[in-house]
C-alpha cells in the first residue's frame, strides 16, 4: 500500500487516541521503526493490557477456537489469550503476513468486535500493524473487503523523534550523539539481499551491545557489532566515530593543519568517517557562487581543495565520496568548487562519473 501521507512516532500516539478508540486502526512502516512498541505504550497510557496475536504464527482455528458439545450442539470456544472479561487492546501484529484464511477469520473481530459468540469487552481497542511489500518484507496482498474496515496510518522514521526517546530510555551516548550528528543513518531502505540494515530497532541493539562489552570493548570487536546490526556504510562510519571519540581525532584538526588524514590500512573506516564529515562541513560552508565566500572562508576553500587532493592520494575512492552526488543523481557541492576540482584532479572527477 502506498502512502499519501505520513506520520512520525510522536503523531501516533495523538491519531491512536482519536481513531483506535472508536475504530480499528492499521499501522503500515518499515521494519524496524518501533510500530509494536508504539502501540504498547499507547495501550499503557490507556491503562489497557496488549494483547499481541503475530499473524505469520496463526493458523483459523487459533482465532476461531475449537469445537464443544454442549447440549447436542457444537460450540466454537475462542481461546484464551483472546476471550477476556476486561477490555484490552488486541493488537495484530504481522496483519498483512497472514495467510488470507487467517486475515478472513478476522473479519469479524475487526469489524464486528467478536469471534463466535464471544463479543469484545466495551472499551478494547483493535491496532493492527505490517510492513509494506516495498521493504522486502513478507507482506501478503491485504483483501479490498479488510482494507476497507481499517483506518490506515502510514509511519515514517524521525530522528528527532527517536533521540528525545533515546535521551530518556539509556540509550548509549555514542549512539546518541552519532546519530544526532548523522540523523540520516538511523533508517536505510531494507536491502534486497540478506544483510543487515540500520533502524532505530538496530541501533537499539547496537547500545545494548555497546553497554554488553563496557569500556574494554576493542576494535575488532566494535566492527563484529557494527556490521552486525547496520547497514555496511553505517557500520564503516560509526566505527570511525567511536575512534574520534577515543582519540581526540576530529574533522577540526584535519582542516586547521593539525593533523593529517589517517593513512593506515586499518585506519580506513575512520578515513571514510573523516571524508564524510568533510563533506559535511563544506556542504554547509561553501556558498553556492564563488563571489559570494566572506573574506573568513576564503582560506578554508583553498584548503579544502588541498585536502581533496591529499586525500586522493590516500584513496580515489575515499575521497571520490566527498564530491558525489546526491541520490537522484544531482549535485550536492556548488558547481564551482567541482569545476576547480576537475581542474586539479581530473582522474577525481572521471571517477566520479
């Protein structure tokens, strides 16, 4: 299902209260962007308990219930876990990853509140929540008859969001202050292979891991946890971060003088973190016509240009990362100042195209 619009996290807890309460509500988003922890806190803050049903581990009878006789009649009892005498909010989770028998077996709970006999208690909330096909996630085609008796959020990834939470529940302080320098690295687009990809989820797990280790967390050991939760390029960058942060070793330096780019083998994720935020900074810094640099930034510019020449020498490809273009293709640094580089690097500039 494509999305007209979309919400960030701190929205949902709003549209919950003003839809979920009246109608059954279904959250679409990415893996990983915290739909199953949105809607049980939203159940909290009502005082509700979550039930969560899983729709790729239901089979019809486990909503239906099974068969009794009684008094000569057959009686379908719903289980458990669903047939409550309080009001809870029943949250279907993996909705759209159901087999269609599944989905049709919660027709009735969805419109009709009730399973059998069995009614819902006045005041339970249905939410249900799934990927989209577009993450590469196993999503099933959802019936025109289930759609159309669901309200339908469409939730998008925010930084701010996510850091204010992260702030407030523990979250590693080299995770907090990578991503508030990088907010474009909390979420990346499920890749299409088998590989990990970063999400709030997994850079969750990354602090877990991070406060797991300790202080005596060595390199090798940083990488494994990267890789191991983030996207490749995102497990690149935050090690070179984590060797800023424990060496003193920053952007400010490289461009004052003090220090030269880290020419080590074994320095090259700290190299490519380095060219990033070089990218950054002139990103930020370099006006769009060269007239237009104040008298203070005129010898920053004449600098930077230096620099992307002794960082070619290093790498071509490092330092090709800081002149690329956006992802549509357009460019990111003014025109001007990639003309010069053309003119002082040209195989630079050939590379890149």
């Amino acid at each position: 299902m494509q999305a007209a619009v979309t919400v960030t996290p701190a929205r949902v807890p709003e549209l919950l209260l003003g839809l979920a309460t009246v109608r059954p509500v279904f959250l679409w988003g990415a893996p990983g962007i915290g739909k199953s922890s949105l809607v049980r806190n939203f159940a909290e803050s009502l005082g509700l308990e979550c039930v969560s049903l899983l729709g790729t581990q239901l089979a019809p009878e486990d909503l239906i219930g099974v068969p009794q006789i009684r008094d000569g009649r057959s009686v379908f009892c719903p289980p458990e876990a669903i047939a409550r005498d309080e009001p809870y909010c029943l949250f279907l989770d993996e909705l759209n990853a159901a087999t269609p028998d599944v989905q049709k077996a919660f027709y009735s709970l969805i419109l009709d509140r009730r399973i059998g006999t069995y009614e819902l208690p006045a005041g339970s909330v249905v939410i249900g929540a799934g990927n989209r096909a577009t993450d590469n996630a196993l999503a099933r085609p959802i019936a025109s008859a289930l759609v159309n008796r669901l309200t339908h959020v469409h939730l998008r990834a925010s930084a701010t969001d996510w850091l204010v939470w992260a702030g407030a529940n523990g979250v590693h302080p080299w995770v907090v202050d990578y991503l508030g320098d990088r907010p474009d690295h909390l979420w990346s687009q499920p890749p299409k292979t088998e590989e990990p990809f970063s999400t709030p989820r997994s850079w969750h797990m990354l602090s877990d891991a991070l406060h797991s280790f300790g202080p005596t967390l060595d390199e090798d050991t940083l990488k494994i946890v990267a890789h191991g939760t983030l996207t490749p390029a995102h497990a690149v960058s935050f090690c070179g971060y984590v060797k800023i942060v424990r060496h003193a070793y920053g952007i400010d330096a490289i461009i004052k003088g003090d220090a030269p780019w880290p020419r080590r083998i074994e320095d090259r994720d700290l190299l490519y973190y380095l060219a990033d935020a070089f990218r950054g900074r002139l990103v930020k810094e370099l006006p769009a016509v060269k007239e237009q640099i104040p008298p203070a930034l005129r010898q920053t510019a004449h600098r930077a240009k230096a620099l992307l020449v002794q960082l070619a020498e290093i790498s071509v490809e490092v330092a090709q990362t800081v002149i690329r273009d956006d992802e549509d293709g357009q460019p990111v640094l003014p025109a001007w100042f990639l003309v010069e580089a053309a003119r002082d690097m040209p195989r630079l500039v050939e590379a890149r195209r």
